[in-house]
C-alpha cells in the first residue's frame, strides 16, 4: 500500500559531513532529513522549519552540543533531540539527557540502533501530544448511539457513512440540541483517523482574546500571559480531527487566519515565525443560519464555502417525530442502568404528550425528561400525571383532557400540577410561591396537606 501521509521531519546535525551523509543514508525514504553543518546552523533550521526531531552531535568545533541543546529547548521544549556522541562523551551524554534530551546513540552508528531512536522518540513526542490533549478533554471521549428511524435520520446515517471514508470538511447546522457534536464524533469515529484525537473547540464560549492562541498555539512571550510555549488545537490534532463547534463566534480577524491555516494546511504560533506542517480534518457546527450570516457581513464567505464543503443539516425533534418513541426507549434504558430502577415503559397517553410536545430544546431536552422520571419512579409504567408540566400542558392531550372525577378532579389535578411547577422554579420556597400564585402561605400550606 502506499503510505500517502507525511513523513516526519528529521534534523541532523553534524561538522562533519560524511557523518551528515551516514545518517541520510540510513534514514533516507522513511522520514525527510534535513541537515546542518553546525550549531549555528542548527538553530536557524529549528526556527524556521517544521521539524520534529534532531539529531545533535556532542562536540562541534561553532557551538557545543550542549549550548545548542539548551537553546533547541528554550525555543521549543516539546522538540525531540537525540545527542550523538563518542563512546567517551558518556558523562556529557548524562549533562544532556538532564537538559531534556530524550536519548543518545555513540558513534560508530549502527543503522538499526539510529533507526529504531528515531522512532521511539517520534513515538514518545507523539504520545506526549496525546496526553496534552487527554488532559485537555474535559469529557472522556465517547460514542454515542445515533438513534433514530424517521427518513431524516435515516438519510444522515447515509452522509456519515460516506463523508467517515473521505477527509471532505462538513458544516453540521441544526437547532441546540439536536445531536450536531454527536454527529461529528460519530464521523470522526467512523473515519481512518478514529485512533487518533477529535478535538472539539467551542468557538463562541473560549474568550475572543485567546481563541487565537488555543487554535494556533503561541511561542513563549508572544503576549503578556505567555509565560510558557503552548502548543495549538490544530497541532494538538495533527493526524485527527478538529470540531469547530459554533463556528459563528469567530471573530472577523480570526476567520482569515482559519482560512489560511485550512488552505495551506499549515500554522503558525503567535509570535512565531515558522510555519508548522498539520494534517487536520475539520467539522464545524453551527446552530445560527451561516448563510445569512454571511449576507450580514458577519461571516466571510470564502471561508463559509471553504467549511460547507459537504453539509448536514440536522431538523428538529418537532419535524421528525417518529424518532421519539425509540429515543425515549433508548434513554429509559440507559437511565433504568444508571439508576437502577425497573420502569417497564410510558403509557400510551404519556407518549402522545411526549409526541405532541414542541421541544424546542430537541433531544437534549427529551434526555433530560427521560433522566428526571427516572430519577423520580423506582418501578412501573410512567404516565401522564408523572411527566412535567410545560410537557403536558403542551400537549394534545391536556387540550382534550378529560378527568375520571369531571371537571372539579381535573380541576384539582391541574391546581396540583401547576403549584408544583411553580414550586420548583422558585426552588421549593412557599412564600415565595404563595406570592406568585396569589394566596396565602397558609392556604398554599392546606392546598398541600389535602394531597398528602
Ligand atoms: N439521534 C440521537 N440519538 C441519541 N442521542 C442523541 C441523538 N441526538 C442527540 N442526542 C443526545 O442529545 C444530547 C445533545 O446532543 P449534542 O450535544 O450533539 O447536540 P448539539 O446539536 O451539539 O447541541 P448544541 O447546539 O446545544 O451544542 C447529547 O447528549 C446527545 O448524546
Ligand atoms: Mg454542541
């Protein structure tokens, strides 16, 4: 097969150049090399160029190795050097290793040895970029179920298969809630690049002033705050994907910048001066109409096409209903577990009102529900009386309601329903519920005592 991604690029560094041509030879074809002749040399390579790991010969007559170490790590502490020393250099193989070094071969080189150093430390600066993003996960990475029947649903499943086998960038829009970030890890996990990290960025919640440094990462003193290197999204991302979620928080200036990175595929650190070489998928999502966002001069349009390229649009809950019967048989089934409880089901009527409902927080909103009734009823079927009521004044089903006791039992009913709501949304406070509902607090005190 032929292996169509990057090759890593390696620095040797070495006065003496039959040494440089050894080690072009040996690690020729598996990574690209790129040489210098000395310390001096060196440095200028690491600034400028996209290099992911150095080979760094000891002792040169411009600079030592060791100086050279020190200041590869002061630009770049997260660059891999590998010293390359004499067989009688060993205490300042040990100098170097303390300075960060991850490992050091003695010469005469043996191509198996330079070989198999170069990629357990290209392993090791790999693992090392997992672990940043790890740790910047708020949230264990997860795969969750589409569930869905409706044609709506059914033609997604469709576009996520097909876009999972390509790298095609897709634009996710739809209302809150409606599953968008479960779509773009159901792709990224569904693509070649599932081994490696999605990265989600939530473009309108990351303050404007460092959204640009979480995307492009910054160099050590690029602003007042940087106190150290950090290391962007998109490099953290390399080899994966990046979900750009409510893209239309971006700030105009930032935009540019996105653009560029996604056309050249490449970034630059603030206040840095090398361009860095990204392999990155990208999905966007969007819950605002970017098109008219676009017609607003709020969005720029190239980068809008540049983000579109395949688009999934995600309807509402309202506008495909059909998908709620197995949502809310997937949800009482994980919340059954999580709780523990053995609630076999919802009553016809229960399910109409869920049916009828508008839920304009979509499927979020009917998760929440379902957790709640979990929570509240240990065993048995969920029916209508059970379900909050927004939902079942909401429904159909109240506006045909009819009470088994006639009007004064719905009446009673509703009273009760309605304290409640109204209790729980001044968190369980009487007196400030008795204020809104209009009576007393002791009248509120005797509606209670007669449902006990
Ligand atoms: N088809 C579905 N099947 C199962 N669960 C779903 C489905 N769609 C959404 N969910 C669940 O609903 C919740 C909301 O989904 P998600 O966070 O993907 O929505 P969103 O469109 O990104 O919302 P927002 O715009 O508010 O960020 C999640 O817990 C998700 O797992
Ligand atoms: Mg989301």
């Amino acid at each position: 097969m032929v292996d169509t991604k990057k090759l890593a690029v390696v620095l040797v560094v070495d006065d003496e150049p039959a040494v440089l041509e050894t080690f072009e030879s040996i690690l020729e074809g598996k990574f690209t090399v790129l040489t210098a002749r000395g310390g001096v040399e060196a440095l200028e390579r690491v600034t400028k160029e996209s290099i992911n790991l150095v080979f760094l010969d000891i002792t040169m007559p411009d600079m030592d190795g060791i100086r050279v170490l020190r200041k590869i790590k002061e630009y770049d502490e997260n660059l891999a050097v590998i010293m390359a020393t004499a067989t009688d250099s060993a205490r300042k193989a040990v100098e170097a290793m303390q300075l960060g070094a991850c490992n050091y071969i003695t010469k005469p080189f043996d191509a198996r040895e330079v070989l198999a150093a170069a990629e357990k430390a290209l392993a090791q600066e790999k693992l090392r970029k997992e672990v940043i993003y790890l740790r910047s996960q708020k949230e264990e990475i997860k795969f969750d179920n589409i569930i869905g029947k409706s044609k709506k649903i059914r033609e997604i499943y469709k576009i996520i298969e097909k876009v999972a086998e390509n790298d095609a960038t897709v634009l996710i829009s739809g209302e809150s809630g409606t599953g968008k970030e479960l779509i773009a890890r159901a792709i990224h996990f569904n693509s070649t690049r599932r081994e490696k990290p999605f990265i989600p960025i939530n473009c309108a919640s990351i303050p404007e002033n460092l959204l640009e440094s979480e995307l492009f990462g910054h160099e050590k003193g690029a602003f007042t705050d940087a106190i150290n290197q950090k290391l962007g999204m998109f490099e953290l991302a390399d080899e994966g994907t990046l979900f750009l979620d409510e893209i239309s928080g971006l700030r105009f200036d930032v935009q540019s910048n996105l653009l560029r990175a996604l056309e050249e595929k490449e970034v630059r650190r603030l206040g840095g001066t090398k361009l860095i070489k990204v392999d990155v998928r990208i999905l966007s999502a969007t819950n605002v109409d970017l098109k008219q966002a676009v017609q607003e001069g709020k969005f720029r349009q190239d980068l809008y096409y540049r983000l579109n390229v395949v688009p999934i649009y995600l309807a509402p809950l309202r506008e495909r209903k059909e998908d709620i019967p197995v949502l809310v048989d997937h949800f009482l089934k994980r919340y059954n577990q999580v709780f523990r409880k053995k609630i076999e089901g919802l009553t016809q009527e229960a399910l109409e009102c869920l049916m009828s409902y508008e839920w304009p927080g979509n499927i979020r909103e009917l998760k929440n529900v379902i957790e709640r009734l979990a929570a509240l009823k240990d065993d048995g079927i969920i029916t209508h009386k059970d379900l909050p009521f927004d939902i079942f004044v909401n429904s159909s089903l109240a506006k045909n309601f009819k009470a088994e006791g006639g009007l004064k039992e719905a009446g009673k009913d509703f009273e009760k329903k309605y304290i409640e709501a109204v209790l729980e949304r001044v968190g369980g406070n009487k007196t400030k519920a008795a204020k809104i509902l209009g009576i007393h607090r002791n009248a509120l005190f005797n509606k209670m005592k007669s449902w006990a």
